[in-house]
C-alpha cells in the first residue's frame, strides 16, 4: 500500500510556477531562444561595424605611410580627407595634415583645410594660417594657449611697443633669438 501512495505524490504538481513552466515550455523556449538570436545579431552587426572602421582606419594609415615617404598629390589628400570625414575623432587631424602638408606645397587648398580644423587642432591650424597670412585673432591664444609664448612674440613683432610686457621667462628663452627670422 505503501507504494501507491509514492506513485500518486509523484504525479502532484507541487508548485503554480512549475505548472506554469510545464504548460508555457514551447512558449518560453521560443521567448528564450529569441533573445539568444537577437543577441547574436546584434553582436555580428556590430563587429560588422567595427570591421569597417577598422578598415577605414587601415587605409588611413596607408595614406600617412604615403606621406611620410614624400609621395603626395593634392588628389590623394582629397581621397585621405574623404577617408576621415567619416570618423569624427579623426577628421580635424586630418584636416590639419592636409592643409599643412598642401600649404607645404604652396597650394591654396590647404588654408581651407585648415580653417575647417577645430578641436585640440585649432591653434595649430590657426599659427599655420597666421604664418600664411591669414587674418587670426592672437589674444584668444596669448595667454593661455599651448602656443602662448609663441603666439606673444607675434603680438610683439606686430606691434613693438608690447616688447616691454613681455615677463623674464618669455623673453630668456631661445625662440626670441629667432623671432628676427619672422620678419
């Protein structure tokens, strides 16, 4: 007797939950399945991107490996701004590689380069544009840009009467022997 009363606690569902479990099994299955896949589609998309910048970022290396061994034309700076444009962390270098290398070789284009250079690029950009000729408000750097020695002696060879305000350090260093060579 003691045998069927085993068999029949055995066939009781003990819980709701594993009831629920043992009625909605293809359901949950599906929902569980359904989320492995999703992942893994959105896993594959993205190293699919990844895969793309990086091979952006590849041909972008190509272009520079091009350039430090002198083999430039403006038509291949347009093809490795081009290439930039797309990655935002890279384009303002671009843009100030192209226009220094251009304004290197005396072509105009590189002064649109360069007056297109923002971010930690911009007062690079803005001493090569000042050295060209262009017009660029000095006194947004003199005092605290990386440049700002260089960008106070400018302001003195502009105007001479600023010799006096430059401090001891500015003027004991070696770029004040050099500033003759602006002129």
């Amino acid at each position: 007797m003691s045998k069927n009363n085993n068999v029949h606690f055995e066939e009781v569902v003990i819980d709701k939950v594993e009831s629920y479990i043992n009625s909605n099994f293809k359901r949950i299955l599906g929902f569980l399945v359904g989320i492995v896949v999703i992942g893994l589609a959105v896993y594959g998309l993205r190293q699919y991107y990844e895969s793309q910048k990086n091979a952006e970022i590849n041909k972008i290396g190509e272009f520079e490996a091009k350039f430090n061994s002198q083999e430039f034309n403006p038509e291949i700076l347009v093809q490795y701004v081009k290439t930039c444009e797309s990655i935002s962390s890279l384009k303002d270098y671009c843009y100030f590689r192209a226009g220094a290398i251009l304004a290197t070789i005396g072509d105009n284009k590189g002064k649109e380069y360069l007056k297109k250079v923002g971010g930690n690029y911009k007062e690079f950009a803005d001493s090569l544009l000042f050295d060209l000729g262009e017009k660029v408000d000095i006194n947004q750097y003199k005092d605290s840009g990386k440049l700002a020695t260089i960008w106070k002696y400018r302001a003195v060879l502009q105007d001479k009467k600023l010799l006096s305000s430059l401090d001891n350090a500015t003027l004991n260093t070696r770029l004040i022997s050099n500033t003759i060579y602006w002129e």
